[in-house]
C-alpha cells in the first residue's frame, strides 16, 4: 500500500528538536511494515551513536590547532564551529534518546491487539522521526564540512606562514 502525504518542509531549530513549518510541500512515502520501521530506528540509533563518537573526534580536532587558531586570529570563526558543534552534540543526545524511545515503543505495532488510533499515531511519529532525523544529519553533515574547510584554511596559512619565514 503507498500513499501520499502532505508534509512540511521544516527546519531543526540548533537550540532544540522543535520543528518549524517553511512551507508546504508533497512528499511521496511509502507505507513500511513494522519489521521495515524496526531496521530503520536501529539504523537511526547506530548512526547517532557513530555521531556522538564523531563529534569527540571533531572536538579534539579543534582543541589540537588551538595555538594556530589563535596565532592566526581566526578566534571568532572557531568559536562559531565549536558553539554549533556543542549545539549538535546536545540535539544528538536528545535525538538518539527519542530514537531509543520509539524504538522500544514498536511493540504497539507488533502486539496482537487491534489498537488503530495508537498505531496511527506510532507511523505518524516515525514519519516525523525520520524528516526530523534526516534533516539532523544533513545540518551535521554541512558542519563537519564547514569544520573541515576551516582546518585546511589554518593548514593553508601556516604553510604561508612558514614559506614567509
């Protein structure tokens, strides 16, 4: 069975998971089977926990050119990577418990007991887990892209630095 579903284009706040409406858009979904929902929050849950481990390396990444950062007065760029860093970090956490949560709540799906509205509500809560999620991963990926850019820059100018000298 397929369906459509008139969703939202909506953006994850850095400050927290609310979610905020943009405008509407037509997102064509596919109806999944709860063994289907079951591998999709595992993957959700595996790849937060592979976040959380990365965002340790991207910290002590930072920490690591600490002196050239400063010596090059590039302070105020870093201190906008590692607050926006600090911010994903907090939201992983969160969203990675919410991943746990729903993940253990799939029993609804699962149990013999006919309980329409709760089921409905379970899909509609995984429809929204997985914009949520996904829009998550991609902010986190542009960071880490914008973290990496930054340290080829310092790279860059200590080279200069040092063919000056």
């Amino acid at each position: 069975m397929m369906f459509y579903f008139k969703g939202q284009n909506r953006s994850i706040s850095l400050k927290n998971i609310n979610m905020k409406a943009k405008k509407q858009i037509y997102r064509y979904l596919e109806w999944k089977s709860p063994e289907e929902m079951h591998e999709t929050s595992l993957e959700w849950i595996s790849g937060l926990r592979f976040v959380k481990d990365e965002q340790l390396f991207l910290n002590d990444l930072i920490k690591s050119y600490t002196l050239q950062i400063t010596s090059l007065g590039l302070y105020e760029e870093s201190k906008e990577l590692v607050t926006s860093i600090s911010d994903l970090e907090l939201e992983a956490d969160k969203l990675l418990k919410k991943a746990i949560v729903h993940e253990n709540q799939l029993s609804i799906m699962l149990d013999d007991v006919d309980q329409p509205k709760m089921e409905k509500a379970y899909v509609e809560s995984h429809k929204d887990m997985v914009y949520i999620i996904d829009t998550y991963l991609v902010d986190y990926r542009k960071l880490k892209g914008d973290l990496f850019r930054f340290i080829s820059k310092i790279l860059k100018k200590e080279k200069q630095k040092r063919l000056l000298n």
